[in-house]
C-alpha cells in the first residue's frame, strides 16, 4: 500500500527541525602516512539549500588504523531563524589528522567523502548508510574502495511560513538591547613563549574594549608577574555603560613587560578577541582563548598592502586613516639595534628549539570568566521608520527636533534641519542601517595548490561593500606558509561610516608569492602580483541584531585547476569558514521635495474666508452694428475665390477693390450691389459635376484604356507574362504619336491571346437578360413501379 501524500494547510511548510545520527566507522581507508598508518576523523556537516554548510559534528581521532570505530552520536537542532533556508542534506569527509587536535576544516590529507539526500527522508525514522568514500587521489586510492557507515534519523514538523526578510528585520528594530554591565575575571595563561633571550618572560595582560561608536577603551591591567610562561592573576574589574557608549568586544593583550615603562613597549605574547553578546547569563562564565600573534593586535593590523598599521616610524598609513573611526595609537620610539637582535637570537632559539623537539610547540591559551548584562529600552528615532514627517517651515523643524531620541542616538540630525531660516520643504523618515559588523575567519578548506609542492601559502582578505558596489577594506589574515586548509581564526571588526550602506562582506583568499617584499619596496600592490585562490561573498543585509551567521561559503572564481586526478562520485568544494554579527541602529534621513510635487506639502500661507466675486456690466445700446467696407471687400473676394468667380472674373467688380469707402451714415446702410452668391449651393454644384465626371457610362470596354504610365525615376521592370523590355518601350512609343483614345492594348497581343480575351470578357460587356438565363428544376419521375420509401436517384428528372 503506498504511502499517502501529506496535504500541508494553506501558509505552511514543512522542515527538518531535529536530525539525530551516529557515525558507526569506516574501512578499506587508504594510508597516507609515510611511518605507519593513517590517523583518521570524521567530520559531519550540513547542506542548506543556498549551498552554504554549517558544522554538525567531528569525531576524534583513531590513531594508526585504516578501519576505525568511532561510535559516536551527534543531535543537532535546526533553528528557527534559517526560514526557508532550510537543511536538506549531509556531507561527510574524512581526514588523517596531523595532530592531535582536530577541527571541522581538516587537513591536507583526504580519505575521501560522500553526500546524503535528506530531501525525501521520512520523519522518525531511522536509517543505516554505507556509503562509499570517494575524491580520494588516485595515487593514494591504489583501487581501494572505502566505505563510511551512518545511522540518520530526521525529524520534521509543519510550520506557518515566516514573514518576509525585511518584515523580521523591522520587528527586530522596536527594541534596543544594549550592555549596561561588563564583569571580567583574568584567571591565568598558559604556554607563553618566551620573548627573553635571558630567563623567561614577564607578563602582563591588558584588557581593552571596542565600544559600537568605533572607540577603543582600556578597562584594566593586571599585574606583572615575573619569569613566568604559564602566569596566574586572578584579578577582577567591572565598569558600567550607557546607551551611547555601548562595548561590543572585549580585547586581551599580554605583552613582556621590560623595565619600568609601558608594557606596550616591551614584546607582544598574544592578543584574543571575544565578542560580550556570547556573554550573557545562560552561558558557561569561563572561557578558554587562543592567542593569536601581532596580527590580531589592533595596532599592528595588516594594511592591504600586508604591512603592520604600525611602520617603523610609528606612524599610521593614511590609507587606513579614513577606513574606520578605531582611536589611532600613540606613536611608539624606534627599537634599538640591541633590541632588534635580541629578538632575532630569541626567534631563532624557538625555531631550533621545535625542530630539536620534532613537534610543534604548544598553543598559547587564557582563561577568563566573564560576564556581561544588558538593558532593553525602545529604539531611538523609531518613530521615523514606518512613517515619514513632512517639514514645511520652521514650526515643523521645532516640533521634530524637540524628541528626546536625538539624544540617544549616535547620528547627527541631517544639515536640512540645523541650517537657519525656513528649511527646504521635504520628509524626515528613518531608514535601518549597519552601525557596526566584526566577526572571525575561521579557516578555509580544499583551496587548491599554487605552488609545485602542490601546496599553497594563503592568505584572505576581507572587504565590505555597499548597496552601489562600493569596497572598503576591514581585515588582512597572516600567511600560513605550506597549506590547503588554513585555519587563521582572526577576529575583524568594523565600524561603519555614516555615509557607508554596508550590504556585502567579500572574502578573498590569495596565494603569497616569494617576491612579496621585494614588491612591496617596489610600491607594487601584492594583491596584483599574488595568485588568486577564490573569492566568496555573502549578503548580510537582512541580518539581525543579536543574530550570528556561522557558515562555511563556497569558494569560487580562481584559475588555479586541480593538479590532483581523484576517484569519481565526490567534488570537495573549496570553502571558507566565518562568522559575522552585525548592530543596526535608525538612520535619520532628509528627503526634499521636488518643485513639481511642491503641492504634496503645502506651505502655510493667508487664507480669507470671503473672495469677492467678479461682476460686471454690459450696455447694449452702446455696441454698433456696422460693417466696414474693408471687410464686406475680403468676404467679396474670398467667396469668389471658393465659387471659382475669380480667375474667370464673373460679376467681380476689381475697379472698388482698392478704394477708400466714402463717409456714410452706419444706421442706413446702403444694399450690396451684388447679393452675395450661396456658398454651400455652389459647392453641392461643383461636386456634382465632379461625380458626374468620373462616372463609368454603361457598357464601358475596360479593354481600351490605356494602361498606366511608369513612373519616370522607377526602372522599368518585367511584365506578368514574361514580357521583354522592348514590348513597353514600344507601347510607349506609340501612345507618344497617337492620342490616348486611339491606344489599345489589343495591338499588343497576337490573334489567339486577342480571341482568348475577347471570349473571356464577353460577357462582361452587356448584362444578359432574363429570359435567355437557363432555369433548372428538378421533378419527380410519375413511374408507378418506383418503390416507397426514400426517393433515389432514377427517381427524379431534371427539366
């Protein structure tokens, strides 16, 4: 018996909200170990239906073994927010792992992978997948067939559909959620390197914030403990915030403090970013950072050309001047030579010191606990986002500057309101727009190789981009040399200028050539010179407040073919791993009126309740019937000219034309000489005898009229019936030497075409009359002997 289909109310849709599943193992993995075998993971993803992937699960790694077991479960809950967007399939890959650690990117080393359709999957219940492996490099493959084995279980619901994008967005705007309270405890570091040439480093962290105006500001600085590479501070500090000073990001920078200055002047051991909406009641207190290097230090940001903003002169570069709003750092003195070799001997000892060891050195950690509140309080300026205020004069202008929101807003009131005098008539209205995004690049995956080891040494840039296509540059990533799947895991943040409508966030991934510096001392842009890899972008204009993107954006665009033939059945797709968050805040925004519509907002003006009316007078005694002798002259004229009279000077007297007429009396006119001639009969006349003119008299042979003359610019051209050129020439000729009366076509023919026409139009010449028509009847036949019934055909006679 088939299974029914399912008739989904009007306004409704159904999705997968829930997907439990188990990854039971895999077998016949190839070896890409040189010593050994493989160390393979299992990383989980999801498909959405815009061909972004999201995060699912990654098992661990089995250590030396090309059949593991890994046995482990995953649930994974789809939220709300996706819409329409929705899951609709699985992507399983597997990796041997070259550590310890594993990550969702995974690693140079792909065992294989394959896809699962969970489009027509049926709610609860539960399925085994053996699926084999396949994109694995047909060096490595060696006619193996892996095989991966899962256990899905998908879960759907009905739901109303959600409204529209811009709809969601607006509702997200009636409130402001902003952080009032930031608590941070600094608990300790872990794995420190060693920045001293001369026993262990002194350490000491600073904590900073970014606030959503763009402004940096320093909240506390522990104490400096020394020689110590895995310190402990333990140390509190607390501030409060208003609407207008609202943190977003909290910065931690440990640096090597060196004698009694500043610990900015000594070296940097680490920077960590954490973004305060993930730390709000609900979630875990504590959390452990990775330290990035001067890369992640907001002073030391890489330009676009991959210079630190910080030169050697201290200075900042006038390209990112203008970029964002961010507080520019003091200027910082020059290091000394002895300090310059100082870190070269330090450098060089770390390098020595993990080749000796034949391991990488230990990732730098910190731990902190924070803990952030906030407080809700209607948006500023809302009332200006659903319906516009029409301004005519200055009355308007202090009714609408008179709001308390311009007060709690971050923008300025448009320059149509604070010019003095009668404004410009228009409509003030508020429009949503992105105050401030930042956001992690996590890594990217399956980036091709540019080099001839086929590796690559990549590197993403991240650009912003508005409605009208306009790019400003927001975050550089260090390089990682050596690499097809970089994971970077810096932190960029922007703060949007008041003119920028930022829609897009670009991500640009580049392969740095050897030749890096030497174009950079060139003043060649390296973005130019390097090898593009793929670009991906993605459309953040209707994210919300409070809202994370976390997806991995397909890389596309680059040059760069596969050099690595694989096994068919499975394309691994290069993709970049983000997250982004934004903060919208209402815009004001002056509109003037055109001067065509100037109807729409009236200015006000005067009004009486009474208009007079107009009257007037007339006398009629006063008008004077008479009719010049020059105008009774034109009418004279014109009426001749119309009837024909003039050019045959019929009872047209010219000789009084030009003369002045005589003084007379204009009470007794004297009758015309002439009665003026009916105009209307003379032209039913004159029509008349133009009818009667070309009227066909009867029995008229159409046989001898001439046929029409040819133009004299046309070419001659050939006749119906084949005829040569001469035939018309000599036509012609003889309507030249006789009159056109005399012509006949007839001449023109031979004696049996003029029989054939003659016969053919005889009896178009005269109408024959009635009795010599044949009338035909039919009558029945008076044969007795015809059967009864339906008469046939010898039944009937024709007379």
């Amino acid at each position: 018996m088939s299974r029914q289909k399912q008739v989904l109310p009007p306004g409704h849709f159904s999705r997968i909200y829930r997907i439990i599943g188990r990854v039971v193992g895999a077998r016949g993995l190839p070896n890409t170990d040189a010593t050994g075998k493989s160390d393979p993971y299992c990383v989980v993803k999801g498909i959405r239906s815009n061909n972004h992937m999201v995060n699912i699960h990654v098992t661990r790694t089995v250590q030396n073994s090309l059949s593991p077991i890994w046995e482990e479960e995953f649930d994974f809950r789809i939220p709300v927010e996706w819409g329409l967007v929705e899951l609709v399939g699985l992507k399983a890959m597997v990796f041997d792992a070259d550590e310890v650690a594993v990550s969702f990117l995974g690693t140079e080393d792909f065992l294989g992978g394959c896809d699962i359709d969970l489009s027509n999957a049926v709610t609860g219940r539960a399925l085994t997948h053996e699926l084999e492996l396949a994109g694995v490099p047909l060096n490595k493959a060696k006619g193996k067939k892996p095989r991966l084995t899962l256990v899905v279980t998908v879960y759907k619901e009905v739901v109303p559909k959600p409204k529209p994008p811009m709809d969601l967005l607006i509702e997200s705007l009636q409130v402001l959620e902003y952080i009032r309270e930031v608590s941070v405890k600094i608990v300790e570091a872990k794995a420190l390197p060693n920045a001293d040439l001369v026993g262990s480093s002194d350490p000491q962290c600073v904590v900073r914030l970014i606030l959503a105006s763009g402004e940096i500001r320093e909240l506390h600085r522990t104490r400096t403990i020394k020689d110590d590479l895995n310190p402990r501070w333990d140390e509190m500090c607390s501030q409060k915030f208003g609407l207008l000073e609202q943190p977003l990001l909290v910065v931690f920078d440990i640096w090597d403090v060196d004698g009694p200055g500043r610990a900015e002047d000594g070296q940097h051991l680490g920077t960590a970013v954490l973004p305060l909406l993930d730390c709000l009641p609900g979630v875990k207190r504590r959390r452990k950072l990775m330290l990035l290097g001067e890369s992640q230090l907001h002073e030391k940001k890489l330009t676009r050309m991959g210079v630190p903003r910080e030169v050697e002169d201290g200075r900042i570069s006038d390209g990112e001047k203008s970029e964002t709003s961010l507080i520019e750092p003091e200027p910082k003195p020059k290091p000394s030579c002895m300090e310059r070799l100082s870190k070269a001997a330090v450098d060089f000892r770390e390098k020595v010191k993990s080749v000796y060891y034949l391991k990488k050195t230990e990732k730098s950690m910190l731990t902190v606990e924070i803990r952030s509140r906030i407080k809700q309080e209607p948006m500023p300026l809302l009332c200006y986002l659903g319906k516009a205020v029409y301004v005519a004069d200055e009355d308007d202008v202090e009714r609408v500057m008179a709001l308390p929101d311009w007060e709690k807003t971050a923008f300025s009131p448009p320059t149509e309101l604070t010019v003095r005098g009668r404004p410009p008539r228009g409509e003030l209205f508020g429009k949503e727009q992105i105050v401030f995004v930042h956001g992690v690049v996590c890594g990217a995956t399956g980036l091709p190789s540019a080099d001839e080891n086929s590796l690559s040494d990549p590197y993403c840039v991240v650009e912003a981009m508005s409605r009208g296509a306009e790019r400003v540059f927001v975050h550089r990533t260090r390089v990682l040399p050596k690499t097809l799947c970089p994971e970077w895991g810096e932190a960029f943040y922007f703060a949007c200028p008041t003119t920028f409508e930022l829609n897009r966030l670009m991500f640009s991934i580049f392969d740095r050539d050897e030749t890096m510096i030497a174009m950079i001392g060139a003043g060649i842009d390296p973005l130019d010179q390097d090898e593009f890899l793929g670009r991906a972008s993605i459309d953040i204009s209707y994210l919300r407040n409070g809202d994370s993107l976390i997806e991995d954006i397909p890389v596309s665009g680059s040059t760069i073919g596969s050099k690595v033939k694989t096994t068919a059945g499975f394309r691994r797709v290069p993709t970049v791993s983000v997250e982004i968050s934004v903060q919208r805040r209402i815009k004001p925004m002056y509109g003037v009126a055109p001067e065509d519509h100037s109807a729409v907002i009236p200015r006000r003006t005067h009004r009486i309740s009474r208009q007079p009316g107009q009257w007037g007078f007339s006398d009629t005694s006063q008008f004077v019937d008479e009719i010049p002798q020059e105008e009774r002259t034109a009418t004279e004229v014109m009426e001749a000219n119309n009837t024909g009279r003039l050019l045959k000077g019929l009872g047209v007297n010219r000789s009084n034309w030009v003369a002045l007429p005589e003084a007379i009396d204009t009470w007794e006119l004297p009758p015309p000489e002439e009665p003026v001639p009916d105009l209307e009969a003379e032209m039913k006349k004159h029509a008349e005898r133009l009818a009667r003119a070309q009227q066909i008299p009867e029995g008229f042979d159409f046989t001898q009229e001439p046929p029409p003359r040819p133009p004299k610019t046309l070419p001659v051209l050939h006749s119906r019936f084949a005829q040569s050129q001469t035939l018309f020439r000599r036509l012609a000729k003889e309507r030249r030497s006789r009159s056109l009366t005399s012509t006949s076509m007839r001449q023109a023919f031979n004696m049996k075409s003029k029989l054939n026409i003659v016969e053919s139009l005889k009896s178009l010449w005269y109408k024959p009359l009635p009795e010599t028509l044949v009338h035909r009847r039919l009558e029945q036949h008076s044969d007795s002997n015809s059967s009864a019934g339906s008469p046939t055909s010898q039944d009937w006679v024709l007379r």
